[in-house]
DNA sequence: AGATTTATGAGGTACGCACCTCATTTCGCG
DNA sequence: CGCGAAATGAGGTGCGTACCTCATAAATCT
C-alpha cells in the first residue's frame, strides 16, 4: 500500500540494510551478482528514494552559485529577482544561492571569480556571459574540479557547460517574425532590425531566426541589416533616426534587444509613435510599460519565474549527478500583448 | 550559520521543546503569553519549519481526489494525463491523487461522488464541472466536513469553492480577439464564433471578453451571434456552412471550444481552407496538429502542467490551512504559433 | 491556605534514510 | 586446503520534526 522503504527491498533482495545501503548509494565493497538483485528488489518493489528523508539524513547544504553581469540591465535584475525568489523556496530542499555580480564585459573578472570556487564551498555555478576564450578556460578549470556549471539565458555551447537554462533565441526570433508579419499586415514594406551589438550570440540567433521566416512566409517584407546602439541611447536615436529618413516604407521596427525606452522617445520625438510595428523581447518592468502604453505590440520572453526554478533544478541534478527531466525543464517562447500581460509580480 | 531547529526556538524562547511544539502545531494548552513569546523567538531566528522533516515525522498521506466529467475531450485527457504526472512528482511530499470521472452533464451524479467523500480518507477534492445549485450544495456538503474543495479549469464563483485554479477565460478571450483583429488585418468584415453551448461559464466569458476588445479596438469588424455545436461534429458543420452562405465577407472564425477537426474538414470540403484567420482555446493533440497544418492560426491556452502542479499545491496547501502564494499560483494566458509551439511532451 | 485546574517540562519513539564500526562469512587463489 | 582479501551482516547514531505520556510546577478558585 505505501511505498516501500529501504528495508523492504533488503528483506525482498534477501541482503542486510547495510548492504542496500551500498547499493543504492554506490558505495563499493559489493560482488556485481548482489548490486543486480538487490537492483531487481528496487525495480519489483518499484522503490522510490525518499529524496526528503534521504537529504534529511545526508545532513549536505548545497550552496549554488549565479554568476551574472553587473550594470543597469533590466533583464538581469529581473532575471536576479527571480533566482532570489526561486532560491528562497529551494531552502526546504537545502539549497542556498548566492547571487554575484562581475562588471559586465570583463572576461577576466568573470574568470577570476570563477576561479576562486572550491569545490567544498560551491556544489555547482550558473553562469550568464558572453561566450569569451578566457570564460571558455574558466570553465574548463571548474569542470576539472568537479564543480558543475550552467549556462544562463545565454548558451555557451563551445564550452564544457553541463547544461543550458534558457529559451532557444532562434526559435525566439522566428516567433518574433511571425507576429511582425501577420501584425504589419502589408505585402510589402521594411523592417528595421535595431540591437546592441552584434556581437551577442542572442542577437545573432534571434536575427537568423527572424530573417528565415520573414524570408519564406513574408517576402515582400525588407528586414534591413540590424542596427547596432551598443547600449547607448544616444546611438539609438542617431541610428533609427538616420535610418527612418532613408527607408521611407518602414512597416515595423524589430527591438533584438534592449532600448525599448529610447525607441519610444525618439518616435515620439519624430511624431511617429504607433505607426510602426514594434516587437521587441523579455518582459521586465520597462517593457512592460511600453506594452500598456502601447509603445510596443508583443514582447517575446521566457518566465524567468521558471528559468530560475530550472536553474537551480538543474544545478541540484548535477551536483547529485543525477539525471535532469528535460521536458520538464524546457522553457516556453512566450508571446506577450497588452491583452495577456502577467500581473505584476 | 545553518538553519535554526526548533531546539533553537526552545533555548531561545526559554521554554521546553514541548511547549515550541505545542506551538507550532497550535495545540491546545499554552498560555498566550507563552505563545507569544515562542513565537517571537521564531521571528528573531528567522526559524522556517522543514517541512521535509516535518512530514516525514507527521507520517501523514494526503489523498487528493480529482473530478472530471467522463467523455472523449481531448482538453480532459491532456488535463488528466498531466494531474497524473503532477501527482507522480508529488509522491515525495507524501501526495497521492486519484482521478475520477464522472458522467458528463450527470450533475447528480457528480455530486453523490462528492457526498460520499469522508475527510478521514479524502483530504482535498478539485472539481472541474458547471455549475449547478446540485454541485453548489454537493460543495457546501463537503466544506461542512471539512473538506476544502477547488475548481479547475472552470470556476465556480457562486459555491463555497476555496480557490480556483485555471486562468482567466476573460482575459483569454480578448488575447482572441487582439489576434483576431491584428492577424484578420482588414478595416471590416464579420467574425464568426463557434462554440459547443453557451450555457458553459467559460464561453459565456470567453466570448464577453473577445467583444469587449473587438468593439474598442477593431469596430469594423462585426462578431456574429454565436453558432452553437452542442458538441456534435455535424452540427458544426451544418451551422458553419449556413453562417458562411449568409455571411459574405467572413474575414475569421473564432472557435470558442472544442471542434477544431470539425472545422478543419467542414472548410476543406467548402474549398475555404486557409481563407479565415482561425483562433482558438486550448493546445491538444488536436489543436497541435491543427496548428501545424495551418488550419489554425494561433491558440490561446495554459500551461497544463502548470494548472496540475498548481491544483496539487493549491490543494496540500488548504488541507494544511497553510496560506497560499498567489503569485505562484497565476497561471498566464499563453499564446500559441506554430512558431512558438513546445515541443511535444 | 488548600484543592483543583491548567501549563509546562522531561523524555521517549518514530519517520526513511545515510553513514559508521566491527564482527563474521564467503570467495578467490596459490 | 588454507590463507588473506573481499563481501556482507548486525547494530548503532543522527538528521529535524511530530506526537505521546507522565510528572511537576504554576496559576486559579473557593
């Protein structure tokens, strides 16, 4: 009737405690004849590990580390909020996280940190930065001791990450197009593509995604190349403003990553507010403003909400080395107007 | 250092493990100023009860009931399949669920599965089913023996249901209709909208919220008077044909329930396939495919994973008299293109 | 003040599991 | 066959909590 319990497969494999024990927990000192029945017992009884009680009795706190990129960027302060209040609930399951802050665009910072975890002290890393030799190195050096690392919100596929949190930004790009197309509603006109830099493998992937269905479903629409602001506003409204005079049949403007806030003014500025299509990506509290005001018409996002319960799932999982539900950590490509906003908070 | 234990709360509070307890579990004999003073110990620790110890000590098994209405939805089986895999997930903190169906429209008997529920062996009952005063007095029956009750899916706002664990079918509709009105991209035309009954709360809702959006946002087009199924392919399929004789500028059909295959043959037979915009509820197999196809525009659904893990929650929850996190709780309104759709399983 | 009720303390057992020690059995091998 | 090594058993302790009993202390009433 309930489940059975540790002694239940001893007396069913016919072994002590002791030797269960053993098994289960993959201690040596057992001949391989014993470990399979015993491993029978587990499957005939359908034994499932009491992870509480076991974790109970393991008396081990895992404390995890999230490394993410300091400045002023909406996305990872929402994206810090969330891991807070993921990590907050993972204290039942022993779980601490520490949330540290390395100055963003500095590799060697990042590097340095990341090099100065022990083993004993950090029980797995989750890591958001661009994919750089020298992060590729650090890694490398976490790996080797045996600290498992994820890649956050942005892959890093090159590198010895165990596992990626985070939603595929290709996919993420084509369901962008999808809505730039059907919303602009035209047969033909441009589109302007407008993102930091470049350089991100985010708004490298987004941008491929976008152009392969703008390209096969939508042809009459001119995605013109992408825009570059480097994070500053200055840049943003220099640019979008040049490009507006010159592109004289702009249907849309694609926002692949931040700046929702300087596009409004600089449109509002031209006169232009809510004659374009704007789509931009993640919902954080600037783009949500922009949304109910109409500044923007979808936001394409991840919940943060899970990709932090992911996280620190996925982080738990390896330092187990236990296997990770994959459909259960797949996050969505969620697609968000005014009319399905999430309340806040 | 480590979390504080109730041997913590004792010393600090100068009292006796027993008293602490007493306490924590509200148990009866302690003098209020005795509480008081161990609860402040708790606060001053920041102590957080684990939970993980606790219920291994309680020993307690919470045997959840789910009721859904018999029959061949789709919307049901997915729903039921994913409750089932919550509950597996949730064996760990010592939950159990049993899915019973019972026959659809059959408000009596619904409500004699519900009288029979004793609060030694049910802990908690969600219930998706109409409301009617039978189920509304079948409810109050099982709050009087204290067992907390909670909708699912569709709300029961007029019972002494404890909460409701579903979205909100207003919102959904007019997330409809933006899409309607953006994809449909013309100044005017006709709507049409197809539902299985209008007696259901969820398409009375459904419907209210897509007209409140067309109205404001996209008055050109008119939204005809619902065509009702009653659940019957052929009926579909006649009313669907008639409505598009009369009606000659059909620019979408919106499918307020179930009925996508229906549909999907109904317009191929005409020759119209692919000339609405078609939006509908709920990803299914069905739905997926029909997306995949084309023969769907966009879905509106929840995450019905996260409806399942919410209800067994929302459920331990009350059956603890533990406050509930609504924030946690939220489920969105999701937005489904063939661009975005999750990967199935 | 004495009797009675009410609060509190002390201490134990159990939950399912991890992990330890030490004795005993079994095995492999020369 | 005998020996050392490897495998196994028996039994204990502790993790943080629930829940129980019985004794004792404190408050309350007459």
């Amino acid at each position: 009737m309930s489940r059975p319990t540790v002694n239940d497969i001893a007396r069913e494999a016919g072994v002590s405690l002791a030797t269960v024990d053993r098994v289960l927990n993959a201690r040596p000192g057992v001949r391989a004849k014993t470990v399979s029945a015993v491993q029978d017992a587990v499957a005939r009884l359908g034994y499932v590990r009491d992870m509480a009680a076991a974790n109970l009795a393991r008396q081990r706190r895992y404390r995890m580390v999230a490394a993410l990129p300091d400045g002023d960027s909406q996305f990872v302060e929402t994206l810090a909020e969330a891991l807070t209040e993921a990590a907050q609930s993972a204290v039942t399951a022993r779980m601490e996280l520490e949330i540290t802050r390395y100055p963003a665009e500095d590799a060697h910072a990042l590097a340095a940190l990341l090099g100065r975890m022990a083993p004993q002290d950090v029980a797995g890393v989750a890591v958001m930065a661009p994919e750089t030799p020298v992060l590729r190195d650090a890694i490398r050096g976490l790996k080797s001791k045996g600290i498992p690392v994820i890649a956050l919100a942005s892959d890093l596929p090159s590198t010895e990450r165990d596992h990626f949190v985070g939603i595929d930004s290709r996919a993420a790009g084509r369901t962008a197009a999808v809505l730039m197309g059907r919303f602009a509603g035209a047969a033909s006109g441009q589109i302007l593509a407008v993102a930091q830099s470049m350089q991100l493998r985010d708004a490298i992937e987004r941008r491929r995604g976008f152009d392969e269905v703008m390209l096969a479903d939508f042809p009459g629409l001119e995605v013109l190349p992408t825009l570059e602001t480097h994070g500053s506003d200055a840049t943003l409204r220099a640019v979008v403003t040049e490009a507006l005079r010159h592109a004289r049949d702009v249907r849309g403007i694609y926002l692949l990553g931040a700046g929702h806030r300087a596009l409004a003014a600089t449109l509002a500025d031209l006169g232009l507010t809510g004659r374009f299509v704007v789509i931009g990506h993640e919902l954080t509290p600037h783009t949500r403003r922009a949304l109910l005001a109409g500044h923007i018409d979808a936001i394409i996002t991840q919940n943060l909400g899970h990709l932090a319960r992911s996280t620190l799932r996925v982080l738990r999982a390896k330092a187990d080395h236990a296997p990770i539900d994959e459909a259960q950590e797949q996050l969505r490509v969620e697609i968000v107007l005014r009319e399905n906003l999430p309340p806040d908070q």
